[in-house]
C-alpha cells in the first residue's frame, strides 16, 4: 500500500517505514538513551519490536490517525519521527534519530518538515509536543521549530517503567505562520 509521498528535505527522505528498515530499525533503536527519552519505545529493542512496528504500520495508515515515517539519509534508516493522534485527541509531533547521528542537524530537518506536513497537508489547527524535562537537546530542537511550553505533565515512560515529568509544547497554525515567515509577530501589530 502507498501511504504518502516521500518528503524531500535538504539533506533527508521522509518516507513510509519499511520492511527493508528492520535491521537498522533494530540496530538503532535498540539504545538506552534513545528508549529512555521515548514515552512508548521499548527496551530493550528487539526483532520482535521492530517486527511489531513495521507489521503495524499500513493498519496504522489506514486508520487515517498517523503519519509515521522512517527519516533517511543517502537511502539508509537513520530514525523516526511521526505525527499522530494522542489519546486526548490532539496531533503529537514525535521523533528520535540513531545516536551516531546526533547533533548534525537531522531531528530538527525531519521535525521541520513534518510540522510543515502536519499544517500544509493534513491542514491541522495546532500540533503538540513534548519533551521529559532532562532531555534538553529535544527541548532545542522544538524551541528552534517554534514550538513553545505551555504547562508540565507527568507522562509514563515504557522503557524506564515509571511516570516521568514532561514539558508540554504546543504549536497553533497562527505561530506556523510567523515562524515560516508568512505572518508577521503578534508583537509587530502593537
Ligand atoms: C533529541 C534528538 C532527537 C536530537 O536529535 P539531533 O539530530 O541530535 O538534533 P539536532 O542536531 O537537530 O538538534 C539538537 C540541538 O540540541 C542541542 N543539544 C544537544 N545536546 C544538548 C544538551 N545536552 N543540552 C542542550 N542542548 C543540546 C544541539 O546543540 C542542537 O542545538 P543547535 O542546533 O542549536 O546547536 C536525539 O538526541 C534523540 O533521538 N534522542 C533520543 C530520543 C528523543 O529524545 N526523542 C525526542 C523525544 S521528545
């Protein structure tokens, strides 16, 4: 099945996650510090895991909640990020890269681009994100796209099986704009 169509950034191709993503997906994923900054990322990662999340990923599609994609670079996995609807109904921007590949850049390439989606073409109202409060290299990432803090929260973290404090951020379409550039400040109008 076709999910989307690939999202060419500079440097990356964000495009459906498949079969052939396995062994990266396992061989990356399978990482103390990527799982221990995921609400829902098991660990230790397995083939079983990686075989749960690929088999999943059409039924996901078709249930017209998500858009997972598998961030690649020169063709080869490199992480994953998505846009999906959270239990409380409202679209959570979400994404990890392979800790060999941190700090170039990559997260905030494939963030940007699917915060673009996530306005552009799904055409939604707001997106929220967050990050648990010791994870200041996400933190980063999402003040760069122009994401900003709205409260905190406690969120239940699989790998290290317990609650976690998390910083909620949050993005309306109105913020999208002027971080594109399309709208000026709200400051500006005074
Ligand atoms: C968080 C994560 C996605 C960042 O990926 P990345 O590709 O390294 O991110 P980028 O290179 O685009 O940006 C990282 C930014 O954080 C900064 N940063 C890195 N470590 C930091 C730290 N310990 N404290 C503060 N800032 C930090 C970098 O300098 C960079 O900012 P800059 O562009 O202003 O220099 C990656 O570390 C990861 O996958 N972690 C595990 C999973 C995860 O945390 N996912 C997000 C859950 S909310």
């Amino acid at each position: 099945m076709t999910r989307f169509e690939p999202i060419v950034t500079q440097r990356l191709v964000l495009r459906p996650l498949e079969a052939c993503d396995r062994t990266r997906l396992i061989e990356l994923a399978n990482n103390w510090r990527v799982a221990k900054n995921l609400s829902q990322m098991p660990y230790p990662y397995t083939a079983a895991s990686a075989d749960d999340w690929l088999g999943k990923q059409d039924a996901l599609w078709a249930g017209g909640k998500c858009v997972n994609v598998a961030i690649t670079l020169e063709g080869q996995f490199i992480g994953g990020a998505g846009v999906s609807v959270r239990d409380h109904g409202d679209w959570e921007l979400g994404y990890w890269v392979g800790e060999p590949y941190w700090n170039r850049g990559y997260a905030s390439e494939a963030a940007a681009a699917l915060r673009d989606h996530a306005f552009d073409s799904l055409k939604l109202g707001f997106v929220v994100a967050g990050h648990f409060s010791d994870n200041h290299a996400s933190g980063r990432v999402l003040s760069k796209l122009g994401f900003r803090y709205t409260k905190e929260s406690q969120r239940y973290c699989l790998a290290l099986g317990k609650e976690v404090r998390c910083l909620d951020m949050v993005m309306d379409r109105v913020r999208w704009l002027e971080v594109r550039g399309l709208r000026e400040p709200a400051a500006a109008h005074r």
